[in-house]
C-alpha cells in the first residue's frame, strides 16, 4: 500500500497477542480501527492503546466462526468507518492433542475459528475492500501452515488452508489492486497456548505449563505486527516471523522428506506425556 495514513484497518482477535499489537502498529502508521474479539475487556485495552496514538478504534464483539455474526461485523465497519482498506483474519485457537484424542468437535471447534473465520472475513469484507482506493488482505497462517507436526493435526490442517486460500486469492485478485498477504509466524509471546485444548492426561498437563512459561520469552507481538505492517506496505505474499519459521520454511522447500524424519524422530524422543515440545 503507498499510504497507511486516514486509512481503515480491520483486524479480528484483537483483544490479545498479535491482534492487539497489530491494531497498535496500524494505528501508530496513521490508520483508525475496527477491532473484533469475543473477549470485551481486551477490546477495550486495545482500543485505549489506539486512542493513545490519536485514532480511532471501534469495538465489535464477533464469534468469527459464526456467518451472521461476521455479516453483522461487516455492516457495523460500513456505517462506522464507511468502508475498509485493509482486513487482518487473526483471530485463532488450538487443540494440543494427538488425531485419535482429537474429538470431532475439537476439529469443527478450531476450524470454525481458524479456517472459516478467515474465509467469512475474506469473502464479506471484498465488496468494501474492492470500493477502496487501495486494499489489503492479511491472513495468519502459521509456520505450522508450512510444516505438519504432531499434536497439532487440526491446527496445522486449518493453517495450511489458510495458506492455500490466500495463495489462491493473491492470483485472482493480483489485477484489482487488492493485495494479499499470507504471515507464518513462529513462537510469538502470545496466550494461544494458554488457552489451547489440551490432552487431559498428567503429562500433558505439566508439559502444557511447561510450555505456557517458555512461549513468555519468545519474540514480543509488537515486533511480529511490525513485520505485518512491513509486508502490506510491500505487498509481499508472505511474511515469516521468527527464525524457525524462516528456517522452517527453507528445510521444506529444499527436502520434505528431510523434513518429515526429523519432526518424526524428535516425535519418538519424547517422554510418556506423550507431547511434543517442537
């Protein structure tokens, strides 16, 4: 995008972690708000955060998973804001279970989220997107939308989706003057662990502590929204955020396979708990 400034950004999952910093960073470049979560008090931490840099924000309470609620979100951006430039499907959940732990709700619960809350955000945001001067797309994907790990089947499955979705969109959409954006971040200082779905079993539990308290001392959402922010302002197709992300992605382009044995033999490393620590 050439500007940013008196622009509309809409971000969902804004109440926490990367949303809510995003909704910073666009603020900061000139942008005003539309934030969406289930999560009120977050919402209005992050709209103070906005208002602090002199924009703008609104707030939308928006089960993303839900079409009326998404159609609803869209007609509340429009009579507020009068249009959009720019929309960012954040909002996001996981299950930390292996496939045959996994409920069949687990998999309609997290791609209800994950998947179908990007696609609702996509398809009923484009009529505003396409009245906009110049717009944008983000979709959070996941380096795990680059690479399948264990314990993690229908997070990875929903990122993987969203990559394909994105990917798709960004060719038929590359003569609109609509860019789109697919971000694969690695560990990001966020509570997507925290509130994950986890095994109920004793080592998952510890493990789940255990993992709740390293995700504390890996890179701060800010820095993640800043390199957002960087990728629309360059139109990139992706943005991978942390150095195993990076990494990640070359080890999968140059060999699958390779690949594919090493998240296999950490998997047969592992203790009784039973989950992984990749």
């Amino acid at each position: 995008m050439k500007t940013f400034e008196n622009r509309i950004a809409v971000i969902t999952g804004a109440a926490s972690g990367i949303g809510q910093a995003v909704a910073e960073a666009f603020a900061t470049e000139g942008c005003d708000v539309a934030i969406a979560d289930m999560n009120e008090t977050g919402l209005a931490e992050t709209a103070t955060r906005v208002e602090r840099r002199g924009r703008r924000a609104t707030r939308h309470v928006v089960d993303v998973s839900k079409r009326s609620e998404m159609d609803r979100f869209v007609g509340e951006v429009e009579s507020e804001h009068g249009g959009a430039n720019i929309i960012v499907n954040n909002a996001g959940v996981s299950v930390a279970k292996t496939f045959e732990q996994h409920s069949l709700e687990d998999f309609e619960w997290l791609f209800g989220v994950n998947f179908w809350g990007v696609v609702y955000g996509c398809k009923l945001f484009l009529p505003l997107l396409r009245q906009a001067e110049e717009a944008h797309i983000v979709n959070i994907s996941s380096i795990f939308g680059i690479i399948g790990v264990p314990m993690n089947s229908s997070y990875c499955a929903s990122k993987f989706a969203v990559r394909g979705l994105s990917e798709s969109l960004r060719v038929e959409l590359a003569d609109s003057g609509i860019g789109v954006t697919s971000v694969h971040p690695g560990g990001i200082a966020t509570n997507i662990v925290a509130s994950a779905r986890w095994s109920e079993d004793e080592g998952a539990q510890k493990t789940q502590n255990e993992t709740v308290a390293s995700f504390k001392s890996m890179m701060p959402p800010s820095e993640a929204a800043r390199r957002i922010v960087d990728g629309v302002a360059n139109d990139k197709q992706r943005v991978l955020i942390t150095k195993e992300a990076h990494l990640g992605d070359a080890l999968q382009r140059i060999s699958p396979r390779a690949v594919s044995r090493l998240v296999a033999g950490r998997w047969r490393k592992m203790g009784a708990d039973g989950v992984t620590k990749l």
